[in-house]
C-alpha cells in the first residue's frame, strides 16, 4: 500500500479508535457522533523517491453504531482534508472528501468519493483517487472502483510535477 493510502487509512483508523472513548454501555442502542480535526506535517520518501512534505488540515465527522449489547460495530466517518504536497522548490495543492467506513465485526475497511486529488496550478490534476475501495484491517485490497493512480503506482506526472 502506498503512503498516502497509508496516510488516509490512518485517518480512518483514529477516528474508529476515538470511538472506544465515547462507546459504552450507556449508549447501548443509539449511535454516537463525534467531529474532531486536526494537521499534520510528514515526509514521503516512497512514492517519487525524493521526499515531498505533505502538510494537510482536516476534519472529520464520525458516526459510531452499536448493537444491543452496547458494542461497537461499525462507523461511518466523512473526512476532509486540505494541504499541499511540496518537493524541489514546488508545491501542489491536494484535497480530499469521502467517506470512509470500518465494519468492526468483520474489520472491513471501505471508502468512497475523493480519497485524493493533487493538482498543478493552472494545470489541472496530476494525481486522483476517486472511486470506491475495500479492504481488511491489513490493508489487503478486496475491491477496487474508479480511478485510483496510486493503487495502480501510475504516480509518473505527480513525480515529474515535483521534479522542479
């Protein structure tokens, strides 16, 4: 998987591990909602094989569903995120929003929308992960829809974007 799947999986995965907080026997039945945001700074040295700082801002809001005992058993969490992807003097913008959903029972991971979208200015997308993807909790593929360069390591013009 690459980096930035990795990067949005991570996402997806704290917002599920928030739910063990505001879970509980107390809202056996109903679910919980929770929106928290955040940013972040990481390198990526994979993907090109030069670094690129990857700045993002995002926010988050999660739907937490539980059975009648009181457990956890699935979440629907929208994402959205803004930043910009920088390497060798230039910098990209890139967004995102979808939704990413996490079964806790079978610990199947989907999304759904925009997972990423780098664009050059003036210029157009040179990096897109649109569609729908499903995968278990090792990050195994299991289903992939649309358009997704990353999961087809078609990264050429994202690279030569940031080659400066």
């Amino acid at each position: 998987m690459s980096y930035m799947l990795r990067r949005v999986a991570l996402l997806a995965t704290a917002a599920a591990g928030a739910s063990v907080l505001v879970g509980g026997p107390a809202f056996a039945q109903q679910p919980t909602f929770e929106h928290f945001g955040g940013s972040f700074t990481e390198v990526d040295d994979e993907t090109c094989g030069f670094p690129i700082t990857i700045e993002e801002t995002f926010s988050a809001d999660v739907i937490f569903f539980y059975d009648a005992a009181g457990n956890l058993v699935r979440s629907i969490n929208h994402l959205q995120l803004r930043g910009t992807d920088s390497a060798n003097g230039v910098s990209l913008a890139e967004n995102a929003n979808f939704t990413h959903t996490f079964d806790f029972t079978t610990g199947t991971n989907g999304d759904l929308g925009l997972q990423t979208q780098v664009i050059v200015p003036g210029g157009g997308t040179v990096l897109i992960e649109a569609g729908r993807v499903l995968s278990d909790e090792e990050g195994n593929l299991q289903f992939v829809a649309g358009k997704h360069q990353l999961i087809a390591g078609d990264v050429s013009a994202y690279c030569a974007a940031l080659s400066g």
